[in-house]
C-alpha cells in the first residue's frame, strides 16, 4: 500500500510539473522572437545544389556600371568576364557615380573592345537652344567617343534622377522638352536604356500583407510629392509609342515582374520595347513556372544583364537561376525571404538572352 502512495505522489509531481505557469521566457514562441529581417532559414531538403561557373553559351551583358575605382580592378574584372564567360559589358554612364564620360571611356580605353559605353542625356539647359546643344553632345558623343546608347536613365517618380551632369528632376520619359534627344538617339541608332519605377512591394503598405516587406522597406517609395507606379507606367508609355524610331530598353523588366500579362501585352504592342533581366532574379526566381513561361514567349525581345558588380558569385547565381532545375534555395544578398528556384530554359531560349538578342540590336544600331 505504501508503495502505491509512493508512486500515485510521484505522478502527481511529474503531472504538476508538466502543467506548471512557465516563464515569460519560457513560453514565449519563437515566432516572437525571430525578425523578419532575420528569417534567411538553411534548406532542410535534400535537393540538388548545382554550381554553374560559366554561362552555357557566350554572354553580352547588356547593364552594368562603372564600379571600379583604378585600371587594376578593369583588369581584374576582365579576367572574371573570360572566366564566366562574357563576351563585353555594357557600362551605363547615368547613375550615382559621377565621372565625367570622358574619363570613363578613356580609363577602360586599353579594354576598349570588352566594354561599351552608354552616356547621358544632358538637361543642364532645358530651353530649346539647349536641347539642341544636347543633342550636338549626344551625336559628338556616338561619334567621336563611341558611345553605343543611352542610359541608364531613371524615373523613381521624380523624373531622371540618374542624369548627368545635373538631375532630371521633374522630368519624365514623356516630357515634350526632351523628345528631341529622344528622336536624336533613334536617329543615331542608340537604344535608350531607362529604369522606370521599383518593384510593386515598394508602393504597397508596410504591413504584415506585404510579402517582399523586407526589401519593400529597403526601397519604399514615397509617392505624396511625386508620381506613383502606374503614373509612371503612363510616362513610359507614351515615350515608346510616340518614338516608334527609337529602340527601348526597360530594365528590371520594368518592374513589372509581378504582372506578366501586364508586360507581355506592351511587348505585343510595341515593337521598339525590350526587356533586360538586370537585378532582378530575387522579384522572377520566386515564381520560377510563371517566368519560365515569360521568357519562352518573349525570347526576342529579353536581354541579358547584371548590374550587381562583378564579383564571380555574381554571375554564378544569375547562371544557376536561368539554366539550372534546383528549387528552393535562399539568396541573403538579394533582401527578400523568398525561396527561388532555378528556370531551367531552353538552349535556343539561353542564346538568345545570354546573346543573340543583344547583338542583333547592337548590329543593327551600329
């Protein structure tokens, strides 16, 4: 009987301490104590890993900038092109660095042949003898310093805040004041390369409904002093369809990455429209059917381009998403939570972005 008592008690201990109040610590779950910004989980499945270290066929990349500092780094990157396979970069003038385009075709002039320059429209004087000025420039430009197009230009909502010698500010794609420079460049056979808005995520609320919160955040567009998304959607529009001359180039598939449907009908619509693939393997890797089907239909008018600086990782993750099947692997780097996984395209489909494309356009702009 004594024996009994002994272990009804213990069971009741055990029971007791089973039920007992936990700590605040204790009870806490890990969902309330791990941060959005944090979440970058290890792949717990066992799936292939595939190291693509050069691109299946040869590469033109059509968008990157002027990231190194002296000759020695243009050499370097040289190196890293002949190693993952590229054949040239194309170095886009207009952006946040701020060497004149002299220097920069004069610094990679001993590389001259791996690099080609796309230089700036300039609104330092917006009258009309100014325009004209400019558009001299661009043609001296074209001309005596090869330069191959014209970019990146960049509307955010506040007009071409990428330009240089002095910002666009209020002036938009559309803007009467410029469709002179943009008919000088169809003229000159030079593509005009622009980045027009951001990602969707950046224009929604920063609530817990927003699934690219962590980089929307990063990049959150404030539209009360400018245009929203779909205003200047508008702007782009209309630039492409009144310049039917001029050959556009829309990087980051216009920001339209999350509305194919959207981007395939203004491709159907006009004829002068591309498409770079530049910066945005995070916003198409994650929905890797839908891009796929993208990319198979629209395999003409896609190009190839980086714009992420020219490390060799770089390239190798941009390969492993186009030409791999590996699914659900994470990218820290890229900001998103999302899992992405790989396209697996087509050959035909990979030389025309990797290539042919860009050099149909390059040859017959010349």
């Amino acid at each position: 009987m004594k024996k009994h008592l002994i272990l009804l008690f213990s069971a009741a201990l055990v029971l007791a301490a089973c039920n007992a109040p936990k700590a605040a610590d204790e009870s806490a779950s890990p969902l309330d104590k791990v941060l959005v910004r944090d979440f970058f989980p290890d792949v717990a499945n066992n799936l292939p890993v595939t190291e693509v270290t050069r691109g299946k066929f040869p590469i033109i990349d059509m968008h990157s900038h002027d990231y190194v500092e002296n000759a020695e780094q243009i050499a370097q990157w040289v190196k890293t092109m002949d190693a993952v396979g590229v054949e040239h970069t194309a170095i886009m003038h207009c952006s946040w660095i701020g060497r004149p385009f002299e220097e920069v075709v004069e610094l990679y002039a001993p590389y001259k042949d791996r690099f080609r320059f796309w230089c700036c429209f300039d609104y330092s004087d917006m009258s009309e003898e100014g325009i004209q000025k400019a558009c001299d420039l661009l043609e001296r430009y074209h001309n005596e310093l090869g330069a191959t197009g014209v970019g990146e230009l960049g509307d955010k909502g506040e007009g071409d805040t990428y330009a240089r010698p002095v910002e666009g500010r209020d002036i938009h794609i559309d803007d009467p004041r410029i469709q002179p420079l943009i008919r000088k460049a169809g003229e000159l056979k030079m593509p005009i390369s622009i980045h027009i808005a951001e990602p969707i995520w950046m224009y929604l609320p920063m609530d817990d409904k927003n699934d690219g919160l962590p980089n929307g955040v990063a990049w959150h567009v404030d539209t009360t002093n400018c245009l929203g998304y779909n205003q200047l959607m508008v702007t782009f529009e209309n630039a492409v369809r009144e310049n039917p001359g001029t050959l556009f180039i829309a990087c980051h598939y216009l920001n339209m990455s999350h509305d194919w449907p959207r981007l395939g009908a203004l491709l159907d619509k006009y004829p002068n429209l591309y498409v770079d693939i530049s910066a945005r393997v995070a916003e198409s890797a994650h929905t890797p059917r839908a891009t796929r089907e993208f990319l198979i239909k629209y395999q003409d008018r896609v190009l190839f381009g980086t714009d992420n600086g020219f490390e060799p990782e770089m390239y190798h993750g941009i390969f492993r998403v186009l030409e791999t099947n590996d699914e659900h692997f994470y990218v820290p780097e890229y900001n998103y939570h999302w899992a992405l996984s790989g396209f697996n395209l087509p050959d035909e489909v990979l030389k025309k972005i990797y290539h042919d494309n860009a050099l149909r356009i390059l040859n017959e702009y010349k």
